[in-house]
C-alpha cells in the first residue's frame, strides 16, 4: 500500500500518468464499496431512503387572545398569529383538514387577570380551559395538548410563584397539578408542563388520576433548557416586558447533557408517557439520548426563535426557507424524535401533501 501511495505520485508529473494514477488510487481506495451507487437517481434514492416526514409528526402551536372575530400578526414571528377562539376553532378544523394530529395551545391572558402567583391558571373559565372547550366540540378529532405553566398568568413572567426572589418550587406544583384537572376537565387530551419543576409529573398523574382522567396523557417537557431561543413567544403571550431576571434557577443549563438525562429519567419514573427537548435543533444530541434511553414517545419543540431565524433568512433572501424548513423537521426525525411541536406544521403539511417533502 505504501508504495504503491510511492509510486503513483511520482506518476502524476504528466497529464496520462496522472488519469492512470487516479483510476488505479480509486480502485484501490474503493475496491467494491461505491457508496454513491445508491445515490445515482431518485427512484434508488427513495428506495434506500432512512427517514421520513410526514404530517402525522406535526403538533401546530397556536396562540390565543381574548374576544372574538381577532386574527392578528405577531411582528417577531412573521407567518404566526395570534387568534381568539372563535378563530382558533376555524385554524384546529383546517389543521385536522390537513391531517395534523394535535395542536398545542398558548394563551395571551389580559394583563389585569395576572398577579404575582398566577392564579388566574385555577380559573376552570380561563382562556385556555375557553379554548380547548370550544375546539373539542366543534373539532373533536384532533389532539390538544395544554400547557400548564404558570408564565402567562404571572405578572412577573415566570413560571412559578415568585416569593422573596426565589421561584418556590412545591407550592407551584400544587397549583400546577390542580390547573392540569381543570384544563383536563375541559378536554384537553395530553397535559404538557413546561416549567422544569421538581417533582411536577408525579403530582400531575396523581391529580389527574384522583379526578378520573386516567387516559389523559402527560408530555414531560422533560428537558427544557434556559435558552435564547424563546424571545419571540414571550412576544406573542405578551410576557417579554414583563420578565424579571432569567429562568436559570429552573431551567436546564444548556451546557448539561448528563443532568438532562438524570431530570428526563425522574420524569419517566413519576409517570410521563412522553417526553420533550426543548428548544429543538441546537439540541438533536439530547433527542438521541432521551429516545435511546428511554424508548418513549419523544418530541422536540422546535422554538420560536428556530422559526423566526429561518423565516428572517428566507426574507432576506440569504436561504431557501421551505427546504430549510423541511430539512430541519426531517433532521429532528434522524435524531430519534416521533414527531414536533413546530409553527411551520400547516405550511410543511401543505408542501407534504403536494409530495414535496
Ligand atoms: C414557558 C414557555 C416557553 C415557551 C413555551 N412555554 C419558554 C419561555 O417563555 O421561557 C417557549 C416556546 C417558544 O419559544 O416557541 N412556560
């Protein structure tokens, strides 16, 4: 091997030498293993093809006001609207129109119904609870997973009770666990917590369970990273003015993958029946982790900052958005994921459906 490496270097000073020196370093070099056999045309390409996106993988996270007949743009989130029922209702029945299993809901509550403990969250009329009972009547064969977070109820922007500085951790899943009943006693079909405190799925399950909602499911947002990747949801439930300080004392430091897999491992053992990465593409190593790991259903969240930086690029004109978009949610798939939470669900539905994807 060396010297032939010897040799036909020393051939390659004319241009014959240099073809017949290539020819032999290749046959060399391959022997039979020519990977790009398979690549040499779309039908062999689509035969040998690993991964695949199709629109059962999509969840559609939608945004919520209050009052009737609003559909209004949300300026960091070009595409993304915020809507009022009645126009959530018409945007679930187009969803499950174009096959999109579940949507996930997020409310943007009047600022005078949020205090510093987030009570608002225990009204059974709350704008979420209004939500999910409105679209399970009129849409009743799509999913809608709730939210059970504090943030859009607090007045300070956070996800627990705030006292003395410090995010309480117990006192929070108490409220958290009693929301999660009433939301499901609006219909809600799968609980997901986003606030990364300890011990909430346990106390979710038991509430659930001593309600009677056994078959209401709980999707851990099991690892949830203190992440920048959030700036323009907290825009479109109206929390960004609001938030004091940052969320590091709750969520995951994104320099931690072992202590990710330790906290996603107490969620399967307090019950979860799927679990979440949070945000989605910076993080696909945790996806494999969690899948590997844990076997369950996992899903990532592709965040609102992933959405508006390919949206910002395609607008720019720098990148092509639709095959962006559709090679990332293709690349959460490769990374074990069963499906994710992302805005652009209607738009890579339309374009699977066109055999685009
Ligand atoms: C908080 C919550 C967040 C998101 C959904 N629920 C994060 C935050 O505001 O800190 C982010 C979703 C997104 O960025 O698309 N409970």
């Amino acid at each position: 091997m060396g010297d032939t490496l010897r040799n036909t270097a020393a051939g390659k000073n004319t241009a014959a030498g240099l073809a017949a020196a290539a020819a032999s370093d290749v046959d060399e070099i391959t022997g039979h293993r020519r990977m790009r056999r398979t690549r040499v045309a779309d039908w062999s390409r689509r035969l040998t093809r690993e991964t695949r996106l199709t629109v059962d993988d999509l969840i559609w996270p939608v945004f919520i006001v209050p009052g009737t007949s609003i559909t209004e743009p949300i300026d960091a989130m070009p595409g993304v609207n915020r809507m009022s029922v009645d126009h959530a209702v018409e945007a679930a029945r187009m969803a499950a129109d174009l096959g999109i299993p579940a949507l996930a809901t997020f409310p943007n509550v009047e600022m005078d119904k949020r205090d510093e403990a987030g009570s608002h969250v225990l009204d059974p009329e709350n704008l979420i609870n209004q939500a999910t009972r409105a679209i399970k009547k009129a849409v009743p064969n799509i999913g809608i997973i709730t939210d059970v977070a504090l943030d859009p109820f607090t007045s300070h922007g956070h996800d627990g009770i705030l006292r003395d500085g410090e995010i309480v951790n117990d006192e929070t899943v108490r409220a958290i666990a009693a929301a999660a009943v009433h939301q499901a006693d609006a219909g809600a079909d799968i609980i997901s917590p986003s606030d990364m405190m300890d011990g909430r799925i346990g106390a979710i399950r038991r509430a659930l369970d001593a309600a009677g909602h056994h078959n209401v499911s709980i999707m851990s947002y099991a690892t949830k990273f203190a992440s920048a990747c959030y700036g323009p949801y907290r825009e479109a439930i109206g929390t960004s003015g609001l938030l004091k300080g940052d969320k590091r004392t709750y969520y995951l430091d994104p320099s931690n993958a072992m202590e990710a897999i330790r906290d996603a491992g107490l969620d399967v053992e307090e019950g979860a029946d799927m679990l979440m990465v949070k945000p989605g593409l910076p993080y696909l190593d945790i996806c494999r982790a969690l899948k590997d790991a844990y076997g369950l259903p996992t899903f990532a969240y592709q965040v609102s900052g992933e959405y508006s930086m390919i949206k910002a690029g395609a607008a720019a004109g720098y990148i092509d958005g639709e095959r962006i978009m559709m090679e990332t949610l293709l690349a959460f798939k490769r990374a074990g994921c069963d499906g994710i939470l992302t805005y652009f669900a209607p738009e890579a539905a339309r374009l699977i459906a066109k055999g685009l994807g």
